[in-house]
C-alpha cells in the first residue's frame, strides 16, 4: 500500500533523474575514486538537497519523509547519494541551534546550491565510537578559536566550503560530565590557511569522498560557534536521528535494488534446462530478503512519522537503521549468490553496491553501539561503556 508520506510524485521525479546516471557512471567513478560532481550538480538544480531547509530559507520546506524517498530511490535505482546526504542534513545543527544571524547568513546560500555545509568532522583516530574522547581542542583567545588536532573519516570535506567541527574546548578532565566541554564550530575552510589545515583524501573500499583533516592552530571566529560552548554534544546528538532515518532509507533502496535485479536474474537465467529461480534454494534467500526488507521499511516508517510528529524517536531511529542495514547486507548477499559468477563482475554493478552497503553496519554508527543503546535505553540494561 502506497501511503501519503511515501510521497510517489517525489520518487517518480527522483527515479526519472536517476535514469540520467545509469551504472556506467557510478562504475566509472567508483573505477576513478571520483566524485559524482554532474550528479550532485542535477540534484542540487532539481532542489532535492534542500529538501528539508524551510521555505522562509528558500528550502522546500518538507518534511524528513520527504528527505527518505529522495536518498531511498537514489539507491533504488542502483546510485549512491552518499556524495551529498550530508549537504541534506548537516544544516540541521545551524537550523536548530544556530542564531538567528547564522541562519539568515548560510541557510539561503546553502537551499540555493551557492555554499556546501556537507563536511562533518566527528570521529578522530584514537575516540572512535567514544566521541566524547575526542581530543581536537578549540583554545580561545578573545574572539577567535585557534584549533588543533586530527579529525578521520571526514568525508566529502574536499567537496564542501564549511565543516560542521566537534571539538573541545574545555579538557575532558575539567569537565563536569564527560559529554561537557565539547563545542560544534562552523569552519569555513576556503578561508582557512592552508598551513592550518590539510586534507588528505583516504582510499577505500568504496568510492565515499573520505578524508583525514589536520588542524594545525587554525584560526576560527568565536561567532562562528553553534549555540552555547560546551553544549556541543548535545547539539549532535539531537540530529543523530534523522540521520539514522535518512541513512535506513537508503539501505531500504539498496536492498530493494538487489532484490530487484536478483528476482530478474533468477528468473532469466536458465541452467539444466529450467530458470535457476525455480529452484527453491535460489528462491528463499531472495524472498527471505524480501521479508527483511518489508520489515525494516516497516520500521523506518514508524520512526519517521514520530520525528514527523515532534517526537525524539531513539529507539524506533537506531532499529529502523540497524534492521535496513542488516536487511540491505542480507539482500546484497542473496544477489551475488544467484547471480553465480556473474556477480563478480564490474558491469552487473552488484560487487559495487555490495561494497558500498556493507558501510552501513559501520558507519555512521555500528551495530553493536545500536545494540548497546537498545540493551540500556529500551531495556533498562547497566550501562557497558
Ligand atoms: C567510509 C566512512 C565514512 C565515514 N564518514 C564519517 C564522517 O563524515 N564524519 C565522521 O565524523 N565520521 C565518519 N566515519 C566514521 C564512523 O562514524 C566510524 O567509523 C564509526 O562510528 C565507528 O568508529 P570506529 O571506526 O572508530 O570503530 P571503533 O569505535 O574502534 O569500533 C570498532 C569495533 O568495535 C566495536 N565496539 C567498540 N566499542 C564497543 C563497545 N563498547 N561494545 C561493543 N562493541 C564495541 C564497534 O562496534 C566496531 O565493530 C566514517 C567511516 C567510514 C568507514
């Protein structure tokens, strides 16, 4: 059954511009570990990245549902919107704890495709998933900040003008709580020297843009913090669930993707006489995956009417991300295996997607983290870390 908030119209739209960059394209990218600059480049035109920026910004004024279909039928027919989901939902932070001067001076520029705010520099080589371990300081002196540290997995940070930067500004020692002292900055890298601040691309295992980012006493203006200091990480938490919706929502794509191409296959694909899909060992794990993905969609539409009501929807974000992932792996897995050796070849696309949804039982947030906050949150379990 096709809901309102599925929005069909939207995905129609989205599907007819995807039809513009077939696999041949993200092939040759991912071959060339390029950016899909002429894909960014149509859907920033079409007004898909401001999706969620409010009219009075010049944003579509829609709401996260709407945000889901676009990032879910990008993947759905087989690209990637990982080289700008972040230029979607980054701007949240400035939405809403930014000032009201900041929201008139980047949200326009940013709905209008002028400025790229879709760098976010989080995680370090030594915090890992304990981001409040985090060591990159912001040390003032009267109105500028002057930063220094080490940022990992930055990505798209060579493709945006401003970074969203989590950092310290008070020691984790003198802190009151361990999630205080940590302050979000706008960094404004065209502006930034560049003996301040490198960017070293990170090959990978799929082509996502990353980056490794070293500040070396970088120079960034006080009124360029988001909301109070020290109450950073509060502020990201609060836009971790519609990332986790927007990032579910397009495992959805993906899996549904795979299962598309794997119930074609199977039933094309004719050995010792009949087609392969009419033997039930081929059959189930593509319906089993099917199965998966029905209920991790479920799921993803409980969480994203919630955040649509107002409400904080932990618990429904990380299932929807944490069952979409598993159920976009299990579909990946079941369309490689029909598609025999086949699967292995570039032009099929299929060793590609596998790689590329396999990020998503990692990044942003791996599975055990999600598990970790079911277990104390939504089963009132000890804390484990
Ligand atoms: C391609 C890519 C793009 C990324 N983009 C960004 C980005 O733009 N910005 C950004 O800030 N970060 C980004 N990340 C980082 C990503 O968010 C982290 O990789 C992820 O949060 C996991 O952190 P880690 O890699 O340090 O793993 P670790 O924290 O070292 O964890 C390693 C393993 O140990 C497990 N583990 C750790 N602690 C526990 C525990 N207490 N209980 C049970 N299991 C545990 C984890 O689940 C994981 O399986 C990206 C990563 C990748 C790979």
């Amino acid at each position: 059954m096709t809901l309102a908030t599925d929005h069909p119209e939207i995905r129609d739209a989205v599907a007819r511009l995807c039809a513009d960059f077939p696999g041949e394209y993200w092939r040759a990218k991912d071959r060339d570990s390029a950016y899909p600059k002429e894909f960014v480049d149509a859907l920033t035109r079409a007004g898909y990245l401001a999706a969620l920026i409010p009219q009075v910004y010049g944003g579509a004024g829609l709401g996260l549902s709407a945000a889901a279909a676009i990032l879910e039928e990008i993947h759905r027919s087989g690209g990637n919107a990982s080289a700008c989901h972040a230029q979607m939902y980054t701007m949240g932070a400035v939405l809403r704890h930014g000032s009201d001067e900041q929201k008139q001076r980047y949200l326009p520029a940013i709905a209008q495709g002028d400025l790229r705010l879709q760098a976010f520099g989080v995680t370090e080589p030594d915090s890992g998933s304990d981001t409040t371990a985090l060591t990159t300081f912001a040390r003032r002196e009267g109105d500028t900040y002057f930063v220094s540290g080490q940022k990992i997995w930055t990505s798209r940070a060579a493709q945006s003008d401003l970074m969203l930067l989590l950092a310290r500004t008070t020691p984790r020692h003198e802190a009151m709580k361990r999630t205080d002292g940590l302050s979000l900055l706008l960094v404004d890298m065209r502006a930034a020297n560049p003996a301040s601040l490198s960017i070293r691309p990170l090959r990978t295992m799929l082509n996502h843009s990353t980056t490794e980012v070293f500040f070396d006493n970088l120079e960034v203006p006080v009124a360029n913090r988001i909301g109070e200091e020290g109450h950073g990480f509060r502020y990201i938490l609060c836009g971790m669930n519609a990332e986790r919706i927007l990032i579910a929502a397009e495992c959805i794509g993906d899996a549904k993707w795979f299962i598309a191409a794997a119930s074609k296959y199977a039933s094309e694909r004719v050995v010792f006489g009949r087609p392969i899909g009419q033997n039930q060992g081929v059959q189930f794990p593509i319906a089993q995956a099917y199965a998966r993905m029905r209920s991790a969609e479920l799921m993803l539409r409980e969480a994203t009417s919630l955040y649509e009501q107002g409400e904080n929807p932990g618990e429904e974000a990380n299932l929807a991300k944490m069952l979409a992932a598993e159920a976009s792996w299990a579909a990946g897995e079941a369309c490689l295996q029909t598609h025999g050796g086949f699967g292995f070849a570039n032009e099929y696309d299929i060793e590609r997607k596998f790689r590329e949804t396999r990020l998503y039982q990692v990044a942003p947030v791996s599975t055990n983290l999600i598990l970790s906050y079911i277990a104390e949150h939504a089963l009132g379990m000890p804390r484990s870390y």
